[in-house]
C-alpha cells in the first residue's frame, strides 16, 4: 500500500504514479474521517480543481467518496481558482474544501490540497491528523457521481458571481476600468484564464491576456510558477505591445507576479512590500503584517516607519494564516508570491493581489518602476533578493541536514553572522541587514536557498556560499 504523506497544504505527487484515482479516494476518505472525528458530520464541503491532466475527474472522484460519507459536496462546474474554492468555503458556510491541484509544480503532477471551515489552510497538527487517518482501499466508501447528483449529494454550481461580488466590496473595480490601463495578463495557462478580461470589461482599461488556452504541458515555460524564467516570454510581450504592467497569476491563481512597464520582473519581495506599501500609506489602514522567514526585511522596515508589529513565522500558509487569524493582519504573505488580506479568508489570493497592485497605480498615477523607486526612497535603501533551487537525491536529505546542524558560520563572505535562526531550515542574519537562509523543499526533492541584501553585487555570492555551506 503507497504511503501518503502530507507536506504543504496538502499531498502532491506524479500523476498515474503514485496520483492515482485510488491514493486520491483514500486522501477523501481520510479527510471524512477527520471531519467526522471532529464532529462536522454530515456538513457541506466544498470541491474544486485546477486545469491540469484529469483534474477533473480527480476531483469527481474525491467528490463520490466525500457524498458516501454523508457530505453534501458543492463541486465546482469547471476549474476555479484557488482562492475562489477558499471563499466558497465561507460563503457556503461549509466544515472545509479539497482542490485537486498541483499548483505551480511541474505538469508531472497534481495534488490533493484541504481547506478548513475558515477557507483556510489547515494547521500542522491538523494535516497530520487527516494523514493518520487515510485508510488502505478497502476502507473507502464511494457512491456513483450521477447517483450522488440525483440525489442532491453533489451540486454542482459556479461560484464565481458570489466570489465576484465580494472582492468588488475589497476593491473598486470600476476605478481601474476606467483608469485607462493597457494591461497584459499571464495566466500560465491555468485557471487565472479570463478572469481580467471579465472583471475589467468594459471600460477604458485595454486587457491583452497570452497564454489562455488550457494546456496541461504548460508550454514555453517549465512550470506555472510566476517567476523568471516562466515568465519570460510574458515580459518581453509587455514591451512589444507597450502595456503599463504585466499581471501574472500561477496554475491555480493563488500566487501572483508583476512584470513592469519595461518588461523587468519585480520580484515577489518586491512587490510584497509594494502590496504593504499600498494598504499602509494609499488606503491608510494599519494592522499587523505576516511574513514567512524566507521573505523581506523589508516589511520590519515598514513596520517601524509606520507602527505596525511584524510577525515571523515559517513557511506555508499553514503558518501564515493562523497567526494573521491570531493577530487579525492586515496582510500576510511569502515568497513564493502567495499573499492574503484581511477582509477576505485568510488564504493566497493571485486574482485579488492583483487587483490590488493595479489599484495602487491608478490611485498613485505611476508606473511600477516608479512605484518600485518611490518604495526604495521611503525606506533609505534599495533591496536585491535571488534564489536558487538545488535538486538532490532523495537519500541525501539527512546528511545535508547533519552538515548543516554542525555548521556554525561566524562570517559568511567576511560579514559577521549576528544569528542563525532554524524555525524553519537555517538562516543567517548578517552584520549589514541582510540574510542568507537554506530549507527544504515541502513538496519536492529540493535545496532552497534565499538571500535579501542592499548590495546588488554581494546576491550571487551569498547563494553560492549557501550552495558550498549545504555541500550542494
């Protein structure tokens, strides 16, 4: 019997190797069992999925076996985005949600992600519990999905218009129609397709959206994660059609990324504290910002310029979205591009994000290298991040991990280290503000390893000397 793991969010796996219909039964059946546990018998649950290879009858399949445990599933009638699963979590008062997606990885593979009663992601010790309790096959209850139909078990319905309706009371939509914006929008072939065009139709903002078919393959690009060089082919679109942004959203439209009037990628520190920026000195709200430790020192900056507490914690939205519940944040975020705001379920939201940032230009009237340029000017310094990604075999992990638990750097290229701090993975605070930090992929055999410096020039070094310390 394959041995179900649970990493971030979720399970995740190749598709037909080991993401097969049954493994993904037994993952619906072990959520049954916990909702049960925990006394949600008989509530509604969301279902949802991405645009990837069999999503659809993946999630079917989660559906069958969600309605034989005495759910009413509420399947969504086509690819949603993450977010809009995440909403119709609370929106349908629902005890949680599945989403059949691999989001931004490879498009070997697909996933098994689980949201709970707040359209959030569920807690450490919560996934742990669904884990313990997924059953061998025998153990899977399952009803036929026309049967289920028939019998109201399973509805299937849209829910765009509700999701619509509460993200124009987060944002004024209608200010950026009007703005007359030419817009390029990436949606990686995922399910952020159409979605601009739709929301701002209609008014003088042209939306020009590449990549909208859905593809599976994910061509010209090796995955749906909006970052470099994925996003290469949508930059220099940008300046071909001379757009005043690009607007990027991943395979499941929870992450989001920003090309700029120039075809530059701002990177998603960059636009992090951008989005901060925004909350805090455009719409003068203030609360506490979330970050994950893998993401920018920019936000303790704007944090003491404006009074705000910032909160460190590690990475995931499995962190992220309990202490923004905790501390009611006004926004929480990560590195990966993924960000949530408060007023709407504390989970990654790619289309909102954005909508966000297109709002901060218009009430701004600048573009977003200008934008990039005024943020620099308000904090005193410029700010230069990278990150490399290092696979390793599988059979390496304990020992980079011992090497890595020994290793006590005082200097890392002739800079003191003020801290190492292992919350999660091992980073190191520098003399001079900034950092070098080494984790884990959760999801993939992967050496993930970040840097943030004022100076441009020390970026590749730090990442090579994190290479050399890992003895990768």
């Amino acid at each position: 019997m394959y041995e179900i793991r649970f990493g971030t969010d979720g399970w995740r796996g190749k598709i037909a190797e080991d993401f097969t219909f049954d493994n993904v039964r037994r993952c619906a059946q072990g959520f049954a069992n916990y909702l049960m546990a925990h006394g949600k018998s008989g509530a509604d649950i969301v279902v949802g999925h991405d645009r990837r290879f069999a999503s659809r009858d993946f999630a079917i399949a989660a559906a069958e076996v969600m309605a034989a445990n005495g759910f009413r599933v509420w399947l969504t009638e086509g690819p949603a985005p993450t977010p809009v699963i995440s909403f119709s979590v609370v929106e349908r008062k629902a005890a949680g949600a599945i989403n059949i997606t691999a989001s931004h990885n490879p498009p070997t593979d697909n996933g098994f992600k689980v949201r709970d009663e707040r359209g959030a992601a569920v807690a450490p010790d919560g996934l742990k519990e669904i884990e313990a309790a997924i059953p061998p096959l025998e153990g899977v209850r399952r009803i036929d999905f026309a049967t289920a139909k028939d019998q109201g078990r399973i509805v299937v319905w849209d829910p765009s218009p509700a999701y619509i309706a509460h993200i124009s009371r987060l944002v004024d939509i209608d200010r950026i129609k009007d703005a007359g914006l030419h817009v390029l929008v990436e949606p990686m072939w995922g399910n952020g397709i159409g979605w601009f065009p739709r929301l701002l139709a209609g008014g003088r903002t042209r939306v020009t959206e590449i990549h909208n078919v859905p593809n599976p393959l994910f061509p010209e690009m090796t995955r749906p994660e909006p970052i470099p060089p994925n996003v290469d082919v949508a930059l220099a679109k940008t300046v071909e059609l001379g757009a005043d942004v690009c607007v990027i959203t991943d395979g499941d439209a929870d992450r989001m990324g920003i090309g700029d009037e120039n075809g530059r990628f701002v990177n998603q520190l960059q636009v992090y504290a951008l989005l901060a920026y925004y909350l805090l000195e455009v719409r003068g709200e203030r609360g506490a910002i979330v970050k994950t430790l893998s993401t920018t020192s920019m936000l303790e900056r704007l944090g003491e310029i404006y009074g705000v507490p910032v909160y460190q914690v590690g990475v995931g939205f499995k962190y992220v979205a309990p202490k923004m519940l905790e501390t009611d944040a006004m926004i929480g975020g990560e590195e990966s591009g993924g960000y949530a705001f408060r007023g709407h379920v504390p989970e990654r939201d790619g289309i909102l994000g954005n909508l966000y940032f297109l709002d901060l230009m218009v009430r701004t009237g600048k573009s977003p290298s200008q934008l990039l340029a005024e943020l620099y000017g308000k904090l005193g310094a410029a700010y230069y991040y990278s990150r490399l990604d290092v696979t390793f075999p599988a059979h390496r992990r304990e020992e980079i991990r011992a090497r890595l638990d020994a290793a006590r750097p005082e200097c890392i290229l002739g800079l003191r280290v003020t801290e190492i701090l292992t919350l999660d993975g091992y980073k190191y605070y520098l003399e001079d503000g900034g950092w070098l930090l080494l984790r884990f992929s959760g999801t993939e055999p992967l050496m993930r390893i970040y840097c943030e410096t004022t100076d441009e020039a020390r970026v590749r070094p730090l990442l090579e000397e994190g290479a050399r310390l890992a003895g990768v």
